[in-house]
C-alpha cells in the first residue's frame, strides 16, 4: 500500500488525426478527448486496463496503445506513438523495452513523438506537468542529477523516475519510467522486420 502513494498517474488525451491541432511551431497538441490513464509505479507501467512490468515486451505495449507510428534505430531502438505523445526504448536488435516515456516539450530530437502533451502528471500526492516549476520538484521526491543537471530521479522500488528538462533549466520536457536494460532480452527473431515500420 506504501508503493501506491508513490504512484505517478498520467492522464493521457486520446486523439484521432481530426482532434489533432496545429501549434504552430511543426508539432501538435493533443485536444482534449477521450483519456487513457497511465500510471508509473515500483510494480510497472499501467495502461489504460493493462499493467506491465519494466522490461516488457514491445507486444504488451502494442496490446495497450496499438503498433507505434515509427521506430528509429539508434544506440537504442526506439518505437514512437506520435499521437499519444509516448515513446519506448529497447536495446538494439531487440523488442524488450525498458523505458517508457511521456514527451511535455519540443526537443530537436529525431526519435520525439510528433503530439505533445498537455495533461498532467500526479507524483504522490503532488501535480507535475508541463507548467511545473522547476523550483517545486523536490517537494515530489525527485532529485537534481549533479552530474547532468537536465535530469532528475528519483527511484519507485526497482525502477527509475526519470525527468528531462530543457537548456535552461526552466521546463519539463519529458517524464519516462526504467527499468533493467540488463534484464532477460532476447534477440529479435529474424521475421523480426515485420514488426517495424
């Protein structure tokens, strides 16, 4: 019961392609329609009415929030729902995922999901979101990484409470959830081409 007070909850807009604006600035934001909530807690990641377990398998993901728009190969794999604003990271060469996240803000990296969000995130008993003050974050229980100073952490049992903020330190730019990267992953079957896009 401990473990549900530092539950995150993440209320996500669903869209389709008619409720999806234009900001203006080459990305999107969600307008408000239907929800699927989203919860980070020490047990995993719930969506929507499916809990999984960080790593999971990019199938459970699937099954939650339907095939990604794209995946991008990098250092990770990384698999992208444009329009949930949400992106997930795998070894290369492999479908287990260990992280999840959740994109806030415009970043210049190629891998960011196309949709930005505009809900909100409750940490414990606290709300954090894209209008968060960088100042407030230690009252949720995250810390400053003194080596990179754009993130914060703070752990949930196995897993890690991830937060990126921009240059300057003045907005939240993305919140994601790790697991073990290390952590039983077995290599893409070699049919494996028909699950990316």
């Amino acid at each position: 019961m401990a473990w549900a007070l530092l539950c995150t909850v993440l209320i996500i807009s669903g869209c389709r392609d008619n409720n999806i604006s234009d900001s203006g600035q080459g990305l999107t934001r969600i307008s408000q329609q239907k929800e699927l909530a989203v919860a980070f807690d020490p047990d995993g990641v719930t969506l929507g009415q499916k809990t999984v377990q960080l790593p999971c398998d990019l199938t459970e993901l699937v099954s939650a929030l339907g095939e990604p728009s794209r995946t991008e190969h990098m250092a990770n794999t990384i698999f992208v729902w444009d329009n949930l604003g949400i992106y997930a990271m795998a070894k290369p060469r492999t479908t287990r995922v260990h992280n999840i996240s959740v994109t806030f803000a415009e970043t210049e990296y190629r891998y960011w999901p196309k949709v930005l969000r505009t809900d909100f995130v409750n940490v414990a008993e606290h709300v954090v979101g894209p209008q968060t003050k960088i100042s407030a974050l230690h009252q949720v229980g995250l810390r400053q990484d003194q080596r990179l100073p754009l993130y914060w952490d703070m752990r949930l049992g196995d897993l890690l409470l991830s937060l990126e903020t921009d240059e300057q330190v003045r907005r939240i730019v993305s919140l994601g959830l790790e697991g073990d990267a290390n952590k039983a992953e077995p290599a893409l079957p070699a049919d494996a081409d028909k699950l990316r896009r």
